[in-house]
C-alpha cells in the first residue's frame, strides 16, 4: 500500500465460453518506469491488453483496472486512450500513403475555421520528432519508411496524445539491431521525461537491459513480478516457461557433405527505380549443413531467398545451381519440384492461407501428392498432415482447426509441414522464430537439427544473432545487398558478425 | 479426460463451420412458414413450390458458375448479357438459319466457353480488375444481343429447345433418378467408411451413418413426392441439379477446388506454394461462361424466344444468391449449396410476393432488405464466433 501505481490490473479473470484465459492476473505499473511484461505467446499478455484498451469491454472480465487510483470502465478504446492508456501494436497502424505529419496528427489534426492548418500539424510534428531524436522530414510518405522509422511514426503519435501510460507490444519483433538499440534508448529518454511504459518482448536480452522491474506471467496467471536487479536471464525463462531451458539450441555432431546448392553472381536490379538490389551475391550450400544469413533489415536476405524462388520483383541475373543442374525458377511451381522450398518471413501474408483449415494449409505445395487424377484423397490427406502434426507437435484441436486461430509457433510448424510434405533437398527458413514464444523456438530448433540430421541442406535467415550463432554450421553476412563475409562458425561472436553486417552503413549503428 | 476435451473441441468445430448453412436453413423455412400462413396455404402447394424451383434454376445456375468465381477473389456482371447473347444465339440458329437444336445448343456452350476465355483473359492474366472487365463485357454483350435479335423479340416454335425451358422429367426416368442417387449415396457412405478403416482412421459409429443415410433418402423421396404431386422434375432444376454436384464436387475434391479456395483465401501465399493462380482463376471464368450459356438455352425454351432483354440483370441475382447463401465476396469461403440456397431464398420471396399481389417496388424494397440483413447476419455471426 501506499506505492504510487498508476496503472494497476486487480485479479483480472476472462473467460471465452469454456476456456479461462486470465486465471487471476495482477499487474502494477509505477509511475515513471518502465515495467517489462514477459510471457510465452498464449500466455495471456494479449487478452490483458486488450482489456486494458477497451477492446474487451467492462464487464466481459473479472477484477479491477485502476488508471491512477481510479477505476476504468472502458467500453472501448476511444474510452482507453481518453483515460491516458496508449498501446502500439506489433502491427504498426500507418497509412502509408499519407506524410508522416499527417499520420502523427490523425484523428486530431489542428484546425483553423474547419480547415486543417497544415503548417501547424508540420511544426507540432518536426517538434514531436525531435524530442525523439529522430531525423525524419514530417512531409515524407510513411510509405517510404521502414519499419523502424514507421514505429517512430506510431510512437510519435501516441505520445502526442500525452498519454500516462504507453504500452509497447513487441516493439522490436521486426526491427535490426540497429534499430532496437535506438528504440531502447528513445525509451530511455522518454522514461527521463516521466513517460510510463510497459515493455512487452520475446527478447529477454531487450527486458534485461531496458526494464525497471519486470512482471512474468505463465498459462494466465501473474508468476512474478521484482526489480530487474534481482533477475538474470535464465531466471527468466524458469519464469516463463515453468522449467529450464540451459540447453536451448540442440548441438548436434552431423557429417556434412559436399556442395548441393550454390548461388553465384546473384544481381537483382529494381525495375522501376533501377536500384541495385543485389550486388554479386554468391554463397555455397553443403549437404546436411545449416548456413545462416545475417545482416541487418534490408540488407538484401530476404530478397536474395525471394530471387531463388523466382519471385523477386526485379530484373535478376547471375546463376542458381542446385546437384550440379542450373536451377530453372520461372515459376515457385518449377522451383519446389526441383526441391527447394521455402518458410517465408512474414507468414500471415506469405505463408498461409488463414482461413483454412490445418490440411489444406499442409497439402497446398503438394496437391499431386494426395490427388488421383486431379481428385483429392481425403483420408491420405487427413494421414499425411497426421503425421506432421505429430512429428512437429502441432498443438491443435484437430487438423480441421482454421490456421488464422493457432498460436505463431504452430501456425509455423505449420508452414514448416508444408514445406517439408515437398521433399525438399533445400529448404529456406526466413525468420524461422520470429514472433513466436521461447518453448516454441526451442521445438523449431530441434526440428531444424532433426532436418539437417537427415540430410536437409537449410539456410536460415535471421535477425536474431544468438540463434543465428547458436544453429548455423557457418554464416554469410549480407550488408546493403553485399555478401560481406562467409564466416565458418567457430569462435564466432556476435560483434564480428555485427562488423561485417554494418561494413557499409557505420552511422546506423548507434550502440 | 484428455480425449473428451478433445472431442467438444471437434463438435464446436463442425457447429462452428456449418452453423451458417444451419441459420440459412432455417431462415429457408421460416420464410416458407410465413408464406404459407400468409397465402392460406398457397405458397406451399406442389404447383407452386414446382414454379419457384423453375424459377430459381436460372438465377441457380449461374449461381453455381458464379460461386467458383467469386472463391477465386473476382466477381462477374457481364454474364446476364451473356445469358441474354446466347439466348438470342439460340434463337436465331433454330428460327432462322434451320438449324437442328442439338447444334444450336452446341454452338451456345462454345460460345458460352469463348466469353468465358475472354474475361478470364483481361481479370486473370492482363490484371484488368473484374469489376471493369466484366462491367466492360456487360455492356458488349448487350450490344450483341441487340445486333443478333436486330432489336427484335425472336419466336422459338422448336419442341426441343422448349422442351429445356418448360418441360418435365417423366415420372419413370425421375424414379430412376432418385433411386440411382440414393444409391450412390449408400455407397460413397460405405466407400467412405471402408476408406477410413484402411486408413487407420478413426471411424464414426455405424449409427451415425445410417441416420445420415436416412435422413438424406428421406429428403429425396420427400422432394419427389412433391414434384410428381405435380407435373414432375422441371427439367432446368435437373440441369441445375446435376452441374451443382459436379461444380461443387470439383470445389471440395479435387486440385483445382482446393487450388480455388487457396487463391481466395490468400492468393499470394497460393501462389509462392507453386499454385498457378492466374490459370485457376481462368478456369473459373471459362466455367462461369458455360453456366451463363446454359442459362441462356433455358431462358430462350422458358420465354419461347429470344429477345434483347433477356438475362437484364441475372448477374446480380447471382451475386446476391451467392452472398446470401454465405460465398464471401473477399473470396475463399462458400459453398454451392450456399448459393444455392440463397438463390431459392431470393425465388421465394419474389414469389410469395407475387402471390400476395405487392407492388413491384415494395417488391424491390423487400428483396434489397433481405440482401443487407443477410450479409449483416453473416457479419455478426463471424464476429460472435471468433471471440
């Protein structure tokens, strides 16, 4: 009693139908820290902010929220963010095609007489934007930014409203390095400035160095909340997870074989704007080998796998041989045959098909496979995804269960399943754990090992350098759509990799 | 205690899918209930329910053409022009150039196909959007029915074309049918059931089966009953019939159907998993164009002639049937039966209307009603059933 909370979340118990989401949750934010909130996906950190915005409205749960010692009915979010609660989402809410000044003022744009006063809102943004410290024209369309410019955009708009709490979900899930050490530290200034944040991250490092105090909570109950002082990392994942985890990346002793997959002089050129999106990309791949691909965002990672599958939207030149064979990439259709797949980065938008079931998603590069003359099999369908769902520990209520309802790391063992129902001889994981909740990583890592022990030759694309170190047999660094550096995986730390990833572009790193 | 969890979990998954053809089900029913007290029980006569099924089977079938298209993510509104085209086609070839009905109704389909390939050229492979390239094909279309008919109302005297538009299955061959699809209903039961033992498969009691069996025998004989009450089977709704469980056999069975939903579910994800999504999408179309073909050679037997205003406005009763009967019109959801459905929500409305003798514009008020309430029903439930 008598600690100054500004927001607090009493025995917060939610229910949908028959399943208890929140289990009694209490959670205490002090005025002027930042409080980490961490949790594995489907923990419950979702559903309390959704009823700390209002989106779950008063009376759908259980307990007390009290913003500043007063009770909050919120019926919706309007109602939330009038009481002082701002939350940025994962998904940044922009509209791309409107300047930075006007996205930071939507919604309240300053008016003179009904008419918009343009000036106003581009002075009151380039001052919001400098308080950030961020060098961004207010005119620009958001469009053009990235991601970790479009956060500042969402972080600049919320702070507009001078809110009493701002809430972070997952900030750093799609950003580099770079840019998460700049968000940290803009968090830091704003927690200077008597700004309350709550931090919610996968990214244990991220908690440990930016909270306050940190709050666990485990299957919908509040496990721990204390000062970060008195916690380490592998305290952490005890929390979270209910056990240890000292052993996260399953090290394993495989022959690696010859060449079976190589890239040389990949160049990609944009066919509108004429940018060099690849310059001279080449790497090779062994059998039974896992080669990781670090860089920062935008480096050209992604864009070299997309140029493989033969989806790039660029004019790309140079040679792709797979077995000795030059690989033919007109189509993804000619590509997977040959046995190259892969488990796309963003895989709402790229990877699955959300409304259906579990599958149809599985069968969907492999339809020959479980037809007869053009009629699906149901029942070889139904054994095939069996199987994965129990070689990959689907956690599902059934293979008829609609992918959009699964939890990140399912819905991408999911993808993984149907990659791996192709056969593939090469199969690329582009962001294999982004988004998805430590237990799970640890299954999509064993699984990775179980694949390369089988022979699968993997490249795997990542942002995040501990895992990256932790799996990758060797590593190529890509920087500004370069292959920096082809680094064997011995005695690797991460600084090296970092050197190679910013060769070209030292004034984004500010750490 | 692990299982039993498991199992409420299946059964909320199944209510949760088909909970919308439950709701369209029963809205079908209560409208006929309504009807029926309101016409004193004119509405449910065997004559009548005989006309309604006649008049859905138009808006029907190119309801089922419809639904492929639209699961794709694209939509059509020139197909009642073609309707109209081929009708007038039909009618001229018989009438005035002699020729024998069988090829006059092959040189529909054909040219049914050939539209078909041409929309699918621009929406699929050119990225015109649908909405243009169809409203474009709209306007064409009835520019060729006004040249075929040269702006006249054509006469089809043809005992065979008429046959298509007014005629009825003889009882024995509609016997025939029925028990032939009863047949084939206990057998693809069995099949099914031998299939999931081969398969390791867990398989339903054999109690559930036969209630189903049942159930679905009972159906036919129920429908029979009442169209030989009558003058029979119209031969439309047969036509209807037969291209319904083709199509949607081809939706839920095969590579193109699950190819189909993919790209409407998301067509970028299709695509990238080697699905060729510009070809399914043509497909679709060509489908489309033959349905609207069909339809066409049913108007002209139906109207015994071809005039220049055939099929004016076919192609949003087909969309609404569609819509109606829970084919999402962002594509990937639906069913034919859906639209089916819909389609004979939409007659029977039209029709009960009629029998109570309403304005036409109150007519159009009501039908305009039961399309937004529909889809705001369809809403809601989403909604309700995703929290």
């Amino acid at each position: 009693m008598g600690e100054n909370y500004i927001l607090e979340m009493n025995n917060i118990v939610k229910r949908f139908s028959s399943v208890t989401v929140l289990k009694g949750v209490t959670f205490r934010v002090k005025a002027g820290e930042i409080h980490a909130l961490c949790g594995e996906n489907g923990a419950g950190k979702s559903t309390m902010m959704k009823i700390l915005s209002g989106f779950y409205p008063y009376g759908e749960y259980e307990g007390e929220v009290l913003i500043d010692g007063a009770p909050a009915h919120f019926s919706n979010t309007r109602e939330s963010s009038a009481a002082g609660v701002e939350i940025i989402y994962q998904e940044l809410e922009v509209a791309g095609n409107m300047t930075v000044a006007e996205n930071i003022f939507l919604g309240r744009e300053p008016v003179r007489r009904g008419v918009i006063d343009k000036e106003r809102m581009i002075h009151g943004a380039a001052d919001i934007l400098r308080r950030l410290k961020v060098d961004l024209d207010p005119n620009i369309k958001v469009e053009r930014l990235g991601v970790g410019m479009k956060q500042m955009v969402v972080i600049a708009k919320a702070l507009l409203k001078q809110p009493k709490v701002l809430i972070l979900d997952e900030p750093s899930a799609a950003l580099s390095e770079a840019e998460t050490e700049n968000l940290l530290s803009i968090l830091r200034d704003l927690r200077a400035n008597g700004v309350t944040c709550v931090y919610i991250s996968h990214r244990l490092d991220e908690v440990m160095e930016i909270a306050d105090r940190i709050t666990v909570i485990r299957d919908g109950e509040s496990i721990v909340t204390d000062e970060r002082a008195n916690m380490d990392k592998e305290k952490l994942i005890r929390y979270m997870v209910g056990r240890s985890l000292s052993d996260q990346f399953a090290r394993r002793e495989n022959s690696i074989g010859d060449v079976i997959f190589s890239v040389e002089g990949l160049n990609a050129v944009h066919p509108r704007t004429g940018k060099q999106i690849l310059k001279d990309v080449s790497f090779e791949l062994r059998r039974g080998e896992i080669l990781g691909i670090a860089g920062l965002i935008g480096a050209g990672r992604t864009e070299t796998a997309m140029a493989v599958m033969g989806v790039l939207d660029a004019k790309v030149t140079g040679s792709i041989t797979l077995e000795g064979k030059p690989v033919n990439n007109r189509t993804p259709r000619e590509v997977i045959d040959q046995g190259i797949n892969i488990v796309t980065e963003d895989r709402r938008v790229l990877g699955l098909v959300p409304d259906e079931d579990i599958k149809s998603n599985v069968i969907l590069s492999s339809l020959d496979k479980v037809s007869k003359v053009g009629v699906i099999i149901q029942n070889e369908v139904i054994r095939r995804t069996d199987e994965f769902v129990r070689k990959l520990r689907i956690r599902a209520n059934s293979i008829d269960q609609e992918v959009g309802r699964l939890s990140g790391g399912n819905q991408q063992k999911v993808v993984i399943a149907k990659a791996l129902l192709t056969e593939p001889k090469v199969l690329i994981l582009d962001e294999p754990t982004r988004g998805i909740d430590v237990g799970a990583k640890a299954e999509i890592y064993q699984i990775m090992e179980e694949l390369a022990e089988q022979g699968v030759s993997i490249i795997m694309i990542s942002s995040e350098l501990p895992e990256v170190l932790g799996m990758a047999d060797r590593v190529v660094v890509m920087c500004e759509g370069r292959v920096t550096g082809t680094l064997d995986n011995r005695e690797l730390t991460q600084e090296t990799v970092m050197r190679y990833a910013t060769q070209y572009s030292n004034s984004e790193v500010r750490a | 205690m692990n299982t039993e969890k498991k199992e409420t979990g299946t059964i909320m998954e199944l209510i949760r899918a088909n909970i919308r053809s439950y709701i369209m089900i029963i809205a079908l029913v209560v409208l006929w209930l309504i009807f029926g007290l309101l016409t004193k029980g004119v509405f449910l006569r065997p004559r009548n329910l005989s006309n309604l099924f006649r008049q859905m089977a138009t808006t029907g079938i190119i309801a089922v053409g419809m639904t492929t298209v639209i699961i794709c993510g694209f939509m059509d509104l020139s197909i009642g022009s073609v309707a109209g085209a081929t009708s007038a086609l039909v009618a001229i070839l018989v009438s005035e150039k002699g020729a024998a009905p069988i090829a006059a109704i092959l040189a529909a389909l054909v040219f049914g196909l050939a539209i078909g390939a041409f929309e699918g050229f621009w929406t699929a492979y050119m990225g015109v959007p649908a909405f243009i390239a169809t409203l474009g094909g709209q306007l064409i279309f009835r520019g060729a029915t006004l040249f075929i008919t040269r702006s006249k109302s054509i006469k089809v005297n043809n005992p065979d074309i008429i046959f298509i538009g007014q005629g009825y299955v003889p009882l024995v061959i509609g016997v025939v049918l029925a028990v032939l699809a009863a047949l084939v209903l206990i057998v693809l039961e069995m099949r099914g059931r031998a299939s999931k033992e081969k398969y390791g498969l867990s398989v339903p009691p054999l109690s559930r089966s036969i209630l189903k069996l049942v159930l679905m025998i009972g159906l036919i004989t129920a429908f029979m009953i009442v169209m030989y009450v009558y003058k029979g089977i119209p031969i439309a709704l047969l036509i209807l019939l037969a291209l319904a469980v083709a199509v949607d056999f081809a939706l839920t069975s095969t590579k193109y159907g699950n190819s189909e939903y993919a790209i409407g579910g998301n067509a970028q994800a299709a695509r990238l998993s080697g699905i060729n999504d510009r070809k399914i999408a043509f497909i679709s179309f060509l489908l489309l164009g033959v349905t609207g073909a069909i339809t066409g050679i049913v108007l002209t037997g139906r109207l015994a002639s071809g005039t220049p205003s055939t099929g004016t406005g076919l192609e949003l009763d087909a969309i609404a049937a569609c819509v109606i009967g829970g084919v999402s019109l962002s594509g990937g959801k639906g069913r034919v039966w859906g639209a089916l459905v819909g389609a004979l929500v939409m007659a029977s409305i039209a029709n009960g209307m009629s029998l109570l003798s309403l304005q036409t514009y109150l007519q159009d008020w009501i039908n305009g009603m039961v399309l937004i309430i529909a889809v705001f029903v369809d809403v809601v439930s989403s909604k309700v059933l995703s929290d």
